[in-house]
C-alpha cells in the first residue's frame, strides 16, 4: 500500500477533476443561499474572483505586472451601460461586446506598453489606470462624473440577486475552464517560459512579445466582462470601480492566495471578502488595516500564499502516512 501526494496538491493547472470540484462546490453553495445579504455578498465575491483571477493569469502565469486591469473592468461596464440604455438591448447579450471591446483596447496598450519589463510595465499601465480615472470624473456629458451612468437591470424579474449569482458562477466556471485549456496548451507553456526566463524562451524562438500581448487581450476581455455584470447588477457604473485602490486589492487578493495558482485567487478572494463583510460595519479604516497585515505577514512568511501553507500541510499529512505505509510493507514482507 502507497500514498501518494500530487505536486502542489491545491495548485495544479492541468487537474480538471479539481477544477470539476470547484464547480460542484460553488453550485451547492449557490443552491444553499437564501439569505439575500449573503447572495448580494456572493455577486460582489464572484465579481472579484474575475477580476483576481484573470489578473492572476496575466501576472501569475505570464509576469505581466499590469495596474490596468480595473480600468478595463471600468470601461467594459460604460459599454454595457451605454448600449443596454441607449439601444435597448439587453445587458446580457452587450456583456460579450464589451469584453471584445476592452479585449481590443487591451491588444493596443499591449502593444504599446508590453515590449517594456519588469518596473516600466507597472509604471506605464499605472499611469493609463490614472489618467483613465481622471478622464471618467472630468468628461460628465459622457460618463457622468462622479456620480457616473445609471445601467439596466441584468434581468427583467422584481429580485435578480439570486439569477446574478447563479450567472456569476456560470461565468467563473467559464473562465477556469479556458484557462486549463490554455495553461494545458503549448500557450500555457510559452506564458511560463515568458515569466520565467524571457530571455531563454526568445533565445529557443518564443515569440515572447506576442504571447504577452495576446495574455493581456485576454485578461482585459475577461475584465470587461466582468464590468457589464456588475455595472448591470448595481445599477450603476463609476470611476470609483476602477480606482487605484481596488486594484491594490485585487492585487492583494491574489498574493495573499498564491499568485501563479489556480486555487490563489479563490482563496484569496473568499478571505478578504469575508473579513470586509464582517468588519464593514466598524469602519473601513479596521478593514484595510487587517488586509495590510495579512499582505506583510505573507510576504513575510509565506510568498507562495495561502496555496503554499496549505500545500506545505499537506505534504506534511500525506507524508507522514506514506512512511508509515512503507513501514507496515517492510514488516509484511519481513513476515
């Protein structure tokens, strides 16, 4: 009898039964929901693990260092508002619209910004996400201002809460599904390859500017995405979405996770949504004061994130069995 511990038991990017365990899990806890604070705080977590979780897949996977990301979320939930109001259509079916339109504004920053590394990457999507801000607040006969542009309902019942979580899980469950097909892919390969030793992969004739690019079209398309739902769901759509502040957050959901695997920015996500829910009634400044400990003591003592620990246990558990399981063969034999 052996025991036997996959390699980063909570981390791999190929398992598709883990990823078939996370949908299962996520549709039970839907199922169980009935309370509408926690649905309107389960549509509020799925939002973010979007956002963390293409962002992961852009910075985790790739190395992009992008400050850009909620921008893209920003702009994409402007589109949807704007075309659902004005043109009468749906917000479900201008969703996919808008993700190609920030998909396409992501292909060109990319391509402008990309060719950079390391420091002048984050310094140049920076500055975007900044100007991008001042923009939206200063241009009131386009988008409002600050108090920003009113969006339609998602769907046309007296209470969508519940219709919203059950769409948010079908887009998270979307979006984990292509991202195992591409990190399973000869894509997912030339990403790390890009991450890890950019030189090295250019040098074996990756075409290491164009993976990057491509990667951060994606991640915006999946951040637009992400804008038209919750822009929808709210009912309103304005700057304060895409400030810099949330992008620290998002930023923080995932390193505190474990940036670069796939259960980071669920666990990530699910912790820091549920200290905000519990701590939102005793002022925001007790909230960001817990985040910045959570993020100084895992830079400090766990870089891989919550995944780690909970990896470096696992080996721990399963190891101990496997020795003894080698034990009791060596005495069964010996008998």
């Amino acid at each position: 009898m052996e025991w036997r511990v996959p390699d980063r038991v909570l981390a791999g990017h190929g398992g598709a039964a883990g990823y078939a365990a996370l949908a299962v899990l996520c549709a039970i806890a839907a199922a169980t929901l009935r309370d509408p604070v926690l649905l309107d705080a389960t549509v509020s977590l799925l939002y973010f693990l979007l956002l963390s979780a293409s962002w992961n897949l852009m910075a985790g996977y790739a190395g992009q260092m992008s400050f850009a990301h909620l921008s893209f979320a920003v702009i994409g939930g402007y589109v949807t508002a704007f075309a659902a109001d004005r043109l009468s259509i749906s917000p479900l079916l201008v969703m996919p619209v808008a993700g190609l339109c920030t998909a396409l504004l992501g292909l060109l920053l990319g391509a402008l910004t990309l060719p950079f590394r390391d420091i002048f990457l984050a310094i140049a999507t920076f500055a975007f996400a900044g100007a991008f801000e001042a923009w939206a607040i200063a241009t009131t006969n386009v988008t409002g201002g600050v108090n920003g542009m009113s969006a339609p309902a998602l769907f046309a019942v007296e209470d969508q809460t519940l219709p919203c979580v059950w769409l948010g899980l079908a887009l998270v469950v979307l979006f984990y599904g292509l991202q195992w097909a591409i990190l399973s892919s000869r894509w997912g390969i030339f990403m790390r390859a890009v991450r890890d030793r950019e030189d090295v992969a250019r040098g074996l004739g990756v075409r290491t500017v164009l993976v990057k690019i491509l990667i951060c079209t994606y991640a915006a398309f999946w951040a637009g995405v992400a804008g038209g739902y919750y822009g929808s769901y709210v009912g309103l759509v304005t700057p304060a979405m895409g400030a810099l502040a949330n992008m620290g957050l998002v930023l923080a959901m995932v390193v505190v996770g474990g940036m670069g695997r796939v259960a980071g920015p669920l666990l990530g996500t699910v912790l820091f949504r549920v200290i905000d829910f519990y701590t939102r009634g005793y002022g925001g400044e007790y909230t960001v004061l817990i985040f910045a400990a959570l993020m100084l003591a895992m830079m400090l003592l766990a870089r891989d994130g919550l995944v780690g620990v909970l990896d470096r246990l696992a080996a721990r558990l399963f190891g101990k069995r496997q020795r003894w399981a080698a034990t009791a063969d060596v005495a069964a034999v010996r008998d």
